[in-house]
C-alpha cells in the first residue's frame, strides 16, 4: 500500500491519497483544493473507489462535492456527523471569516465504531475516537501498520475540542482507549501537520503525559 499526504487550505489540513497494487485509491478528508486534489489523483494513475471521512469539520470537507462528482464516489462518513456537512454552524465554517462558508451534500454510507470496513480490497478497521468532535473516526490499516488519526492525535499535541460537540476528557479517553492500544510502532498519519508513531507519542506527547482514567 502507498500513501500521499496533500496539506490543503487556509489551516492546511491533510488530505490523504491511499491506494494498493490494484491501482485502488481511497481519498481521505478532501478538506480544500479540489482541483489539486484531482490533479495529484490523476498525476499517480490510480483510480479512486470512496472517499472516506474521518469527521465533518469545514477543513476536512471543503472539496468534497468537487472530488466526488469527479468520479461519482460514495462518501463514508460517522452518522453523528450526517447533518454537518450540510450546516456551516456544525462544520464549523461559520466561525472563521478566513474561510467561505462550506455545505456538502449528504454522505452515502454510515461507519460504524469497531466495524471492519470492506471498500474494494482494502480492509480498515474503524475506530471511533469523538471527543474532538462526536463522529470523528480514525482508520487503521492493521496489516500496513498505519493509523489515520483525523484531529484526534497529532506529533506533540492533540485535537481543539472548543468547537461544537467538542469534548477534552472524552478526546483523552479516546486516545487512550483506541489509539494508544495499538502497536507502537504504527505509523500516525494526522488531520494536520507531520507524521509520528503511537510509541513516540506515548513517551513525548505533553498532552497525554500523566493522564489517568
């Protein structure tokens, strides 16, 4: 499996480009940038079967309509967060003058906590981690070793939970029980900034030192 990393927008979110020997590709929070977006997809000659999203913040749905119309993908997303993507009050657009107010059409297919989700041939384990926002998601590609956090878990920090449904201990609870529980040498791939391993995490991150349920 390979991956690419595209830092879109105004608060350069990471969109993720994911795809496998068959040429499958997976785009993650196409948050901005829709022609860019495209323009990559097509530049790697991979074909894109879903777009999946680890929550329905503004930043991480921006181009969302663009790309799927591209290629008529259906949309995966936590049902938590079905009616966000519509209301810019939800997905947070309407409290930053920096950014236009965003509105996506409904998503296709609901992720459902601890399910193993089936797109194509790829296989990912859907891990809900709210607490940055109720819906958010991570995916982890168990067999690649790779986990993709959302705003949940960032290199050195962890995600706002000043937004609406946003929550510190239940963000916290969340690292703790879903993402810190994997292999330490998973590689975290973020909703924004570098990449980091759940092992570097649990010996550095200042937000997670000391913490106790």
């Amino acid at each position: 499996m390979e991956w690419k990393r595209l830092s879109v927008g105004p608060v350069q979110a990471n969109c993720y480009l994911i795809w496998n020997d068959e040429n499958e590709a997976l785009i993650i929070d196409p948050g901005s940038e829709g022609d860019r977006i495209i323009k990559e997809v097509q530049a790697e000659g991979i074909q894109p079967i879903a777009i999946l999203l680890t929550h329905a913040h503004f930043d991480h749905i921006g181009a969302l309509d663009d790309v799927r119309a591209k290629w008529n993908l259906p949309v995966y997303l936590h049902k938590a967060e079905f009616d966000w993507l519509g209301n810019p009050e939800l997905n947070g657009s309407s409290f930053f003058p920096m950014v236009e107010s965003v509105s996506a059409k409904k998503a296709d297919h609901e992720l459902k906590p601890g399910q193993e989700l089936k797109v194509g041939s790829f296989s990912i384990d859907v891990l809900h981690t709210p607490g940055h926002s109720p819906g958010s998601v991570s995916f982890h590609f168990q067999d690649e070793g790779i986990v993709i956090s959302g705003d949940a878990l960032f290199m050195g920090s962890i995600g706002r939970t000043d937004l609406p449904g946003g929550d510190h201990k239940q963000l916290l609870k969340s690292i703790h029980d879903q993402l810190l529980t994997l292999d330490e040498d998973t590689l975290v791939l973020s909703g924004h900034g570098p990449s980091t391993t759940i092992g570097e995490e649990m010996d550095s991150n200042p937000f997670l030192n000391g913490f106790s349920l």
